[in-house]
C-alpha cells in the first residue's frame, strides 16, 4: 500500500524549487536528499531530491531535472509517496498508521456492530470515519476516552460512544 508523505505545491522562486505539504511525522527520514521518491500520479516520477530547506515554516525541495518556475509548476499537485512495508512500526502501542486503521470493523464497548472504518481525517484532531451501513458515516475523534481498544491483529476497534455521537 502507498502512504503520501507530501503533496508538491506551487513553485518557489524561478529556478525549479518546490514547495511542499509534508504529511509525515518525520520529513528528515521520509525525504532526504539523495532519495527517489515515488509519485501519484505515477508518470510523474519517480523523482530524486537534489536539495531540500526550509524557509518559513515551509519545505522546499530541489529536484533532479526540474530547472525552471514553469517546470516546477507542472508538479503541483503531485503526492510524494512511499511503500507502507518501509515505515517501521512505532513502539508506541497507541500510534497508529491510517493504512492500519482503515479496513476495521468497530463495535461498541457492548459488543454491537456500528460499522467499518472507510477514512481517517486529520483536522486539528483525528477523525475516523465510519461506514455505516444504511446510515449515513460517523465521525468518531480517535482519542482514548472514545476509543479504548483497537485490535489490528482481530481487524475491529471498540469505541465507547457518547449518547448521541450515533
């Protein structure tokens, strides 16, 4: 499975440099000089970081064969990607990849079925989205206190939902 790391944005400057959206927790691991990174769409790459700096809050990066604003801007838009067998599994036992989240079945604390996760959005707090069938999704905060368990090897999460939150 593909995990996006970063999403090219507009051009900086005039000689080819990219803005990025990171979307990894560690952008020194995920994109390091020197590394080909896979792209979505696929014709587009796979792409190889010549530089790479930060300038206000923003990584900038410098690719091979991309000289130029007008090639830089034909990028925009395209995800940085990686394969989810590179990323290694956190110690954490509560960090979870949204590859590993999406896919489950959740059921209450009481053991009824409420649906299966379909997405996880990432708006100042997470966010699962919950297919429900007939119904229309739940957005369920993937916080403890309404997530108590999540069992990756069972395939199902068990979420104590507020009155009303269903």
């Amino acid at each position: 499975m593909q995990l996006v790391v970063g999403r090219i944005g507009r051009p900086h400057g005039v000689r080819g440099e990219v803005t990025v959206e990171v979307r990894t927790d560690d952008p020194d691991l995920r994109l390091p000089v020197g590394a080909s990174i896979a792209t979505d769409p696929a014709e587009r790459g796979p792409i190889v970081i010549e530089g790479r700096r930060w300038h206000k809050g923003m990584l900038l990066l410098t690719l091979a064969g991309v000289a130029g604003r007008d090639a830089a801007d034909q990028l925009r838009g395209t995800m940085l990607v990686i394969d989810s067998a590179e990323v290694e599994p956190s110690d954490d036992p509560d960090e979870f990849h949204d590859h590993q989240l999406i896919g489950l079945k959740v059921v209450t604390v009481e053991g009824e079925s409420v649906g299966e996760v379909t997405d996880v959005l990432h708006h100042g707090q997470d966010l699962l989205v919950v297919r429900r069938g007939g119904q229309d999704d739940a957005l369920i905060p993937f916080v403890k206190a309404l997530v108590p368990e999540v069992d990756l090897a069972g395939g199902r999460l068990v979420v104590a939902p507020p009155e009303g939150l269903l």
